[in-house]
C-alpha cells in the first residue's frame, strides 16, 4: 500500500494481530479520531515510542487517513503474515522431569530432549530434584508462560491436584509421562502414557518363584515413598506371592530408587539379626540392586548366587551384572518415551481424541540372555 509521510517515504508498520481485531473495534471518522486511535493503539499493546511512530504514520491532507492506512495495511498485511506466522509457530511444552537419580531417568530425559529438538518443538525443561514442591513450581511456571501443552512425571502419586486445576482453568492440557497421579477429577489430565507398574511386579515375583522354587525369604529394596512404580510394583509383586505361602517379604525398606541408598539400605538388611535368611532380593530398579550387589561384596556374599536378585528396568548396567552372575533377572521398563510422548503431544495440541492410558511395550530377561542383548542396549 503507497501512502507519503512527511519525508516522503513510503512506510508500513507491521502490527500484531491482536491489534486487527482492536481496530476494527474503534469508528474512525476523522483525522483527529484516527490520530487518536493510533496512539490508543500504541499504548494498548505496548508499542515502543507511540510518539515517533505516529509521526511515521502521519499522513498529509488530502491523502488517506491515518485510520484509513492502519486498517488497510492491517487488513491487507496481516493476513499474510499471521498465516506465515502461525505455519512456523513451534510448539511449546513444557516438561517437569522427576530428576536424575537413575540410569533409567537419564535416559529417560535424553529420549526426550532429543525427540523435541527432533521435531522443532520448543522444550521448557524443569528438573525437579525428585521434590514435588519443586514441580508443583514449574508447572506453575509453564502456566504463567502460556505454553501449549505442559508434561510431566510426577514424583509421588498425590499432593497435585491444586496445581492442575489452575492448569484446566488456564485451558491447557496435561500429559503425564511415566507416572501417574491420584485426582479427584480424571480431566485434570488428558492421558498417560507408561509402563504397567503393576504388571512389572508380578512379573518379578513370577521371575522369583521360578529361581527358587516357590520358597524364598525376600529382602525388599522399595522406590520412592508415595511415588506410583514403588506402590504399584509392591502390589503386583504381593499379589502374586498369596499364589507362594513360602515366598515371604521378611525386610522391607526404601531406597529412593538411587544407587548410593539401595547400598545403604542393603548393608543395613545384612546387618539384621535374620539377615541369614535371605535368599532373595527384590529392588524396584536396577540402580538399587546395583549398590545392593555393591553392599553383598563388600560384606562377602555372592551376589545372584549367594542371594538371587531381581530387579527392574533393564538399563546398560543391569545387563552387564547379568552377564557377570551377579544379577539374576531384569524386569523391562523402557525409558525411551521421546518418539511416544510427543506423538501423544502433537496430537492433544492439534484437539485429536488420544487413549486415556497408553502403556508401553516391555519384556523380561534372565541372566542367559544378557550377553547377547547387551550389545543392543540404547540405555
């Protein structure tokens, strides 16, 4: 569109679109009323010295009003350029990762990265240090921001009600990856994709019945207190040990699901006047049984011979202990949701229907098969 400024020179200001939809708001019937809007305008949607670009758009009598340009131009060039806009807008989720306490988170969290830069997708990543008020803070955070989609693995099962309400009424959707969460309303998330906890417990307690026989005293390494794989786990397994009146739990402890506290916790049960007893070791993961078998070294027992362990995930480590006779069998827990979780995304920002749970496909592998997989581990 050609209009002349004072200098001359044709000039045309781009506005946002939200100052189309302002304008068309506002009569325009005089220069002074267009004048008027202009600046209206500039102070409204915070335009940077409203003063110099009313100069710029000052046009000469006799010519187009000022009011006449901003609409033509905005309705002329906007069009173009929110279409333009919209087609390279990226995606922006937000994602509050538990933390980095494992094998299997890290690669967890690599998965994901790794998926989102894939896919051009704008990632606001929040390490929660395995602490629920840290969170409930960013996916505060993530809501103050605007983002598309917020995804996140909680820490334990309950406490986030409150925070994805302010989520629902914000009008944006949740994802739960890995984990999942105990709410009053279902529609606080739209899915959750992961692994069936439940089902990986009993496939351990399955797994503990064919080392033993159906008779084994079992030492219990637990995950995080109140987080969903610690409970869910613990019920598959016991739901399976009432089929085994001799398979019983005769020590039980949290390791927070770390390396250094499943070492910590071991060498307390070694420690217990019954220690004797055991024969079995179940850990919720792998990176506790590791510093358990570290803990049964050091304390001069065998490991997967002394004490058969199973445990789960099937991380790089957990195999190479196989491999070595010192771990028994690894329940599968995949970590690489990356590709999963943003199919999921992508869908739920774009307004498709998505399965309320989205369970993950997962094996189990015994101490003979570890030498050949190992070798095709990706974590």
């Amino acid at each position: 569109m050609d209009s002349e400024t004072s200098g001359g020179t044709a000039e045309i200001i781009r506005f946002p679109k939200e100052i189309l939809d302002f304008s068309w708001k506002v009569a325009i019937s005089t220069p002074e009323e267009s004048y008027r809007l202009g600046f209206s305008v500039c102070e409204r949607f915070n335009l940077s010295n409203p003063q110099n670009m009313m100069k710029r758009l000052y046009v000469k009598p006799g010519r187009l009003s000022l009011g006449t340009v901003a609409v033509v131009c905005l309705v002329g060039l906007m069009a173009g350029r929110s279409t333009a806009e919209d087609a390279k807008k990226k995606l922006v989720v937000g994602f509050s990762q538990v933390g980095a306490e494992s094998q299997w988170r890290t690669a967890n969290t690599e998965s994901i990265k790794s998926e989102a830069a894939k896919r051009g997708i704008d990632l606001r990543f929040s390490d929660a240090q395995q602490k629920e008020e840290n969170q409930i803070k960013a996916i505060r955070s993530f809501i103050a921001q605007g983002v598309d989609v917020i995804a996140f693995s909680p820490v334990v099962e309950t406490g986030f009600e409150p925070v994805l309400q302010e989520a629902k009424k914000a009008g944006i959707p949740v994802v739960l990856s890995d984990r999942a969460v105990k709410v009053s309303d279902p529609s606080l998330y739209v899915s959750f994709i992961g692994s069936d906890f439940i089902e990986e417990g009993r496939r351990a307690a399955n797994e503990v019945a064919k080392l033993t026989g159906g008779k084994a005293k079992i030492a219990e390494l637990v995950g995080t207190v109140g987080s969903a794989p610690a409970i869910d786990r613990k019920k598959g397994f016991e739901e399976v040990l009432t089929k085994y009146p001799d398979m019983k739990i005769i020590m039980s402890q949290s390791g927070d699901f770390t390396r250094a506290k499943g070492k910590e916790v071991m060498e307390a049960f070694l420690k217990a006047p019954n220690a004797k007893d055991i024969n079995v070791l179940f850990a919720h993961n792998d990176d506790m049984a590791l510093g358990a078998i570290q803990a049964m070294e050091e304390a001069g027992i065998k490991p997967g011979t002394d004490i058969k362990i199973v445990s789960i995930d099937g991380v790089h480590g957990a195999f190479e202990a196989m491999k070595d006779g010192k771990l028994n069998v690894t329940v599968e827990c995949n970590p690489l949701l990356g590709p999963q979780l943003f199919d999921l995304i992508e869908k739920v920002a774009n307004k498709q229907e998505v399965p309320k749970r989205v369970v993950t496909q997962e094996g189990v592998y015994e101490q003979a098969q570890a030498a050949a997989e190992l070798p095709n581990r990706k974590y």
